[in-house]
C-alpha cells in the first residue's frame, strides 16, 4: 500500500489540493503499478512561520520581498 506524504504550505485552495491527491494517485498507480484503492496520500500544511529556508522562516522571506 504506497503511502504518499506531502508538505505543503498553507493557502492552497481546496481545489488545487484535491488535484495534486489525483494526480499523486495516478503517479503511484502508474510507477508502482498500485491498485488505486491502495494508494493514500496524506497532505500536511504547515504555518509559513513553521517553515525555514537559510535561517529564516517563509513568512519572514516573504516579508521582506514586499
């Protein structure tokens, strides 16, 4: 049974979520030769100020591009 967990950022719309679970289940379905029954993908959406890049969270980065 492939497990599929995804990181994402919060601020994705329902729809756009729905899409990237498809379209894992079909990557896994077609690569792992999984029935699609078996396939889970898990998305986890985190805080911008939960995420760092070199030192600094997103939020901040992002901040600081305005």
């Amino acid at each position: 049974m492939p497990f599929i967990q995804v990181n994402i950022l919060k601020g994705r719309s329902p729809e756009q979520k729905e899409k990237l679970i498809r379209e894992m289940t079909n990557v896994a379905m077609d690569v792992l030769d999984a029935p699609e029954q078996s396939v889970r993908v898990m998305i986890q959406e985190m805080e911008p100020e939960h995420w760092g890049i070199a030192g600094e969270s997103i939020k901040k980065r992002k901040e600081g591009s305005k």
